[in-house]
C-alpha cells in the first residue's frame, strides 16, 4: 500500500485506457439522464403506472428501427394528432379534417381508431372517408352526433371493427371489384385486387356538417395501429419502454453513487476511527461489523422492504447498512498501519484532538482507497436493487429497470418472444456497472501496482 | 462466534416479529369465526347479537392467551422460549408453507430444500472454482498475454451482468427460440419414475451453464491476482533460474503459496451456495432454499423464516471457521502469531 496524493492519482489516472472507456460511458449516462430530465416532461414518468395515459399506444410492440433489418416491412404504429384543417362557412358549416398517411409497409395494419371530442348544437353529421393511392374513395362512415339544445362537449373514439364501417367498407370495395369475404374492414380499407397490400398515399377524410355555426372539433386523433412503434417498442400494458429506459438511468445513478458514497464514508470513519483507537474500542466496534458481516444480505434486504418499506430512499437506507463492513475492515487495518508513522505521533504528543488527527492526517491519505472502492461498489447496488425491483419488491412509482424486467417476467415475455422488452434494461444495467467497473480497477490498478507489472 | 448467531436471529426476530403477530392475531380471530359458523347451534342459544359477540370475542382472548400471544413480541419470555427452541434445533410448524410431501415441520421443509439447492449450486461453483483456478493460474503465467488480457476483460463485463437477468436471456434464446432445454427447471415426471435423473439432469442444465457462465470469470481474475503477487516473489525466481519445469512452478509451488486466501473465499462460496440465489431460483423457478426464503418473507412465515436464517449463519460460521483451520494449514506462519 503505498500513499499517493489526488494529483498524481488523477495524472496516472488519464493514462489509463479503461479508466477513460468507464468515464466515456459514465458522462453518456448523465447525458441520457439530463435527457431524461428535459425531453421527457415529469408528467410522463409520474403517469407510469396510470394504464389511461398509454391508452393510444399499441400493445407489446417492437421498436421501429427492426424495420431496418427486415425484408417485409411491418406496419407501424401511427398516431396523427395534427391534420390539416379546412373550413367552409355557408348555410351548411363544413369543417373537414385531413389525415394524410403514407403506406409503405408490407402488412396490414391491426386497426385504426379515430378519436374525437367536439363541441356542438343541434346535431352535426360526422362522415369519415378515405382516398386510396388508386384515387378510388371509399365512404367508411356517416352517422349523426346524437342531439343536444345547448352546447355540449362530445368525445368519441371510433374503432375500426364498428359494424357500419365495416358494411360500408364491403359495399364500397365491391364496388371496386375488390371484395373478399370475411376480411376485417383494415383490410379491404388497404388492399389491392390480389389482396396484397396497396402502398401508397391515403388520406383520410374526416368531415362534420352542422346547420349551425358553432360546431368547433376541439380534439381530433387517427390511430393507425402497427406492429412497430418507438424507438424501444413498447410493453404489454401499452407503455413506451424508451420512458421507463430513460428514466431509469438516473434513478439508477442515484441509487448505485448514494449508496457507494454513503457506506463508503460510515465504512472509512467506522474502521478508521476502530484501528486508531484500538484496544477495547476496536474489539466493540469489529465484533458489531462481524455480526453485520454474517448476516445473510439479500434476505434481509427482503424482509426489511416487506416490513418496513420499500420507497426508494428507504431502500438506498436498507442498502448501505449491509455494504459498509468489508470497506471498515480494510480501512480498519490500513489505519492500523498509518497510526504507527512518526507525523501521527508527533500530533498525538502535540496534543492534537483525536477527530482533527484522524480527519486531517489518516483518513487523507486512505482518500484513494476510497475512490477506488466507491467506484467498485456501484454496480452491487446498482444489481442489487435492480434485483429487488425484479422480485416486486422496488418502488412501484418508480420506473427502475429492475421494474421494467420484473413486468417482463411477469407478462411472459421471455416464452412469447418478446426481447425489446428483456434485452434493453438488462444492457443499461450492464452498462453503467461496466462504467463504474472500468474506472474502479483503474484506480485499483493505481494503487496496487503490483497487480498492473 | 456464537454471541453472533444468536444476535442474528435475535435480529431476524425483531424485524418480522410485530408483523408475525398480527398475522398470527388474524389467524385465531379466523379460526373461532369459521369455527362458530360452522356449529349453528352456538349462534342460536344466544338472544341477541350483543351476547354473540362478546362471547366470540371472549373466546378469541382465551385462545390468544393460551398461545402466549397476549404479551408483546418483544417480551423477554417469548423470544427467550424462541431462542431457546431453536437452540435445541426445534424450529416448529410452519405457519403456511408446507414441504412436498406435505409435511409443515420447518426441518423437514429445509431437509427437502437443502439438496435440491446442493445438486444446483454447490455443483456451479465447484465447476466455477475450478475452472477459475486454472485460468487464473494460466493467465498469470502469462501476465500481459492474449489469454490473460482475455480473462480479465470476460472477468469485468461478466460480473457486471445480473445472473438472472443472462438467465431470463437464456431462457429466451435456448428453450423458447430453439427449443434446446427446458425452461422450467423442475422435471415433470414423478421422483420415483425410472428416467428421473437424466430429467433432473437436462433440466439442470440450463441454470448450471448460466451460473457457471456468469461465475467463472470473476474467480480467474480473483485468482490470477493473488498468483500475480506470489509469482514475483524470490523463490519462484530462484526455482525458474535452477530450470524447473513452469507448469510445475505455477501448478506446484506457486499455487501452494496463492491458496489460502483461495481457501478462504471457496469456503465462503460454498457456504454462501448453499443458501442458493433467490433470484436466480426464481427466474429458473428451482425449488430450492433461495425460493424458499422468497415464498417464506412474502407470506411471512415466521419459522420458516427463522429457521432458513439458522441455518445459513450456523453454515456459513462453520465455513468462516473451516476456512481458519485450512488457512493455518497452509500458510504456517499463521499459526505462530
């Protein structure tokens, strides 16, 4: 063990390759944190768990980018919030909303929903129709809001598989001498003669006639479900995996350096304080780290987030009790061996306070030591509490990638095929305890040199 | 060594203790409420509803007492009677769980458990210690080489994977995508059935390669780093200049003198196996002590839960003191101090 002072630790330190790579991903990772604290409103991440949020989301889908690799496109998950919108004011108002698509895929989409609120008297016509890339039109709906004297909001959603549309849709696609029996209304709506699917341009037509002036469509959305959606796809219960990713880096963060920092420092105050006063209090305070030391960790990290609580700040607690030991061991001994240099002594002679000596002289130098030993135990509290959130025992409110995996489990999603859903948060896991590896046994590697020759 | 395992179960009591009561308060209250209902005869001898239920309540009082639950679980009597029996190794009945055979005696649910976690686990890292035992010694005779730079990166990059996080992997890739293994780790036939150990066998092996996949990296690199300080000393030096053969220094000489801190974390590991890897058993779904625990704590089955804990310290106490005993075997200097 030789004492090295924070320059030089630092200077060696940028020779280090792997030391570097841990860094590189480490400032990615706040990167992706900040991220996550800008782009993605605090609202997102709060509605988690709130089914209603994620309602316009396709169920268990992949994430776009396969299509890159693929032969035969699939479809994707389209949601089009914003048409263009054309106003026509005569005796008869026309407000018509325009959904333009572009179709390219190789599969038929699972459905389509339109969803609306408007707000109307009287009792205003709503006509949806779709022009397909062969310019032939096909008139899908025509019904009638249902009729109120006075101003009133409606919300509506519209799905593919109502009956009206789909009767239309058969007459319609006879007409074209396109029709085939037993076909859900999608798949007329974007077949061609053989039944393959047409690519092209499609627009949907979404048309609401009222006598009165005052019919104001306040909400208007077309739903094109696919079977790709997002950049990471999305989970059984509808919800965008790329949130629950990013959002779990820096809980992750937090959780991995709060613990490391925290049970580093009881460790180093801990050990440091036991082998300098030695004697008695040394006894006490090693047969107290012994017990901790035996203890099973894991199930008693259970039962304390059975019992007491599993909120993510109890469980950073619960961590840190079980991780300082083996760090007050090691620096227990090392203090030990400092306690004995002739600059202690002399400030003991001088009458210097007990704290002021192992404050400023001992535990300085142990600094290094310490660095490196907060770098190394990130990533078991990273596993750990991961491990914990894969039992169902995390925070619910929290989106942990541990939560994410235990969800995973739970759906299946290992037999069903489903990897965007297990592969993505297990990576970031290994990634950010590779980064805190890498930097760990740089320093490691500093302070031993004779592991390095 | 004992003041330890005591204060460890004293802890483990103290924690699940409170919930315990209750628990086992809802039980009594249960019990007379089906038990009353089941005798109709008990409803009607009384005139009205106020007599009823001050008669349920009184007899829920009688059996609380008679199960010594009206003092708190902190009183010195009960946990002093809870210590004392499992002293005596008694760990009683278990509250919910039951064994497979159906018995709810804690011991025989351990004694059912332990092989199973045995044949998995101890299995994993004794393949894991030895197969860390050799690439550590090859890569730290060859410090700086393409097989040592190799370990040390696999050592890294694996340690930082989640065992059961590669397992779930595993089992999508092998059993569901190939179809090459199970992916339940239980077999389906009957123990008694003659095909049984080939099925336990084809069943096992999946979670034996994953743990063994994940584990051995980390141990060679454990290994080449205490190897890499022996073999700079002055007598490997001295027996490379007198011409021995280096497989016999490393093996031999080298090994030898790297041992006892090797000992000692194989005694850790091994007593640490044997509490199996609650997550791991969960993900392979192996019924062993790991998922034991788990299914214990989330019903909160006080015995079961006390007794697991037993017996894990008392094992792993064991193996902290087996591994002394061999330190001083083989690293004599020990002994004189």
């Amino acid at each position: 063990m030789s004492s090295i002072g924070s320059s030089e630790l630092k200077r060696e330190f940028i020779k280090s390759k792997t030391g570097l790579i841990g860094i590189g991903i480490l400032s990615g990772l706040f990167i992706l944190s900040l991220i996550a604290a800008t782009a993605i409103p605090i609202d997102t991440f709060k509605q988690w768990n709130n089914p209603n949020n994620w309602i316009s989301y396709p169920k268990a889908t992949m994430p776009i980018w396969v299509n890159y690799f693929l032969e035969d496109k699939i479809p994707e998950h389209i949601i089009i919030e914003n048409p263009s919108t054309i106003t026509k004011k005569d005796v008869i108002s026309v407000t018509s909303h325009q959904f333009a698509i572009e179709y390219t895929y190789d599969d038929f989409p699972n459905d389509f929903i339109y969803e609306f609120s408007v707000e109307y008297t009287d009792s205003p016509l709503l006509q949806i129709s779709v022009i397909r890339p062969d310019q032939n039109e096909m008139l899908l709906l025509s019904t009638s809001l249902p009729y109120s004297d006075e101003k009133v909001i409606h919300h509506e959603r519209i799905f593919s598989t109502d009956d009206s549309i789909k009767k239309n849709a058969q007459i319609e696609s006879a007409k074209m001498k396109l029709f085939r029996d037993g076909v859900s209304s999608e798949d007329l709506i974007f077949a061609d003669k053989y039944g393959h699917v047409l690519k092209g341009n499609y627009l949907f037509l979404v048309n609401l006639y009222g006598i009165e002036d005052y019919t104001k469509i306040i909400d208007s959305k077309l739903i094109l479900g696919g079977k790709a959606f997002g950049i990471m796809g999305t989970d059984e219960l509808r919800r965008d995996l790329i949130v629950g990713l990013l959002w779990g880096t820096p809980l992750a963060l937090l959780i991995g350096i709060s613990v490391a920092v925290g049970s580093v420092i009881v460790g180093l105050i801990y050990g440091v304080y036991a082998g300098f006063k030695g004697r008695k209090t040394d006894e006490t305070l090693m047969r107290f780290n012994d017990i901790i030391y035996a203890l099973p960790a894991l199930p008693f990290l259970i039962i304390l987030a059975v019992t007491i609580s599993n909120s993510i700040f109890m469980m950073i607690g619960f961590l840190m009790i079980f991780s300082w030991v083996g760090i007050a061991k090691v620096s227990r001994s090392m203090s030990l061996q400092i306690k004995t240099r002739q600059y202690i002594e002399a400030s003991k002679i001088m009458g210097q306070k007990d704290s002021k000596i192992i404050f400023k002289h001992i535990i300085p130098q142990l600094l290094p030591y310490a660095f490196a030993s907060i770098a190394i135990s990130v990533p078991a509290a990273i596993t750990t509490e991961a491990g914990l959130s894969f039992l169902g025992l995390g925070d619910p409110t929290f989106p942990t990638w541990g939560q994410i995996l235990h969800d995973a489990n739970v759906f299946g999603a290992a037999a069903r095929g489903l990897w965007w859903w297990i592969v993505p948060p297990g990576v970031m896991i290994a990634i950010t305890g590779l980064a805190f590896v890498f930097i760990g046994n740089a320093l490691d590697a500093i302070i031993n040199p004779k592991l390095k020759r | 060594m004992f003041g330890v395992l005591m204060i460890t179960l004293l802890l483990t009591i103290t924690i699940v203790g409170s919930n315990m009561d209750v628990i086992l308060k809802q039980g009594v209250v249960y019990q007379v409420r089906a038990e009353i209902t089941e005798n109709p005869a008990i409803a009607e001898s009384f005139a009205n509803v106020e007599d009823f239920e001050k008669f349920i309540d009184e007899q829920i009082d009688e059996r609380i007492k008679a199960l010594g639950l009206d003092a708190p679980w902190y009183s010195p009597q009960r946990i002093g009677f809870s210590m004392y029996k499992i002293l005596i190794l008694d760990f009683g009945h278990a509250t919910f769980l039951t064994s497979d055979s159906g018995s709810s005696a804690v011991g025989d649910i351990l004694l059912e458990k332990i092989p199973r976690t045995v044949l998995l686990f101890t299995t994993a890292t004794i393949i894991i210690s030895i197969l860390g035992i050799f690439l550590g010694a090859l890569s730290a005779s060859k410090v700086g080489s393409v097989v040592d730079r190799i370990t040390s990166m696999f050592a890294v990059v694996s340690s930082s994977f989640p065992v059961w996080w590669i397992g779930m992997l595993m089992i999508f890739l092998f059993a569901f995508t190939y179809h090459i293994f199970p992916a339940r780790a239980t077999p389906s036939i009957l123990p008694t059935e003659p095909g049984y150990i080939i099925a336990l066998l084809y069943h096992m092996a999946l979670p034996l390669i994953t743990i063994v996949m994940i584990g051995f990296g980390a141990w060679a690199y454990l290994v080449r780093n205490f190897m890499v300080g022996t073999m700079q000393e002055d007598f490997i030096s001295a027996k490379k200049a007198i011409g021995i053969n280096k497989n016999k220094i490393v093996y031999k000489h080298a090994l030898k003198n790297a041992a006892p801190p090797i000992i000692t974390i194989l005694a850790l590991s091994l007593s640490g196996s044997l509490g199996g890897a609650i997550i791991t058993e969960a993900v392979f779904d192996w019924p062993g002590m790991g998922r034991l625990y788990f299914e214990a704590i989330s019903v909160m089955d006080l015995p079961v839960i006390i007794g697991a804990t037993y017996v894990l310290t008392v094992l792993f106490l064991i193996s902290i003191f087996v591994a002394d005993l061999l330190y001083g075997y083989f690293d004599p200097r020990v002994k004189t101090e």
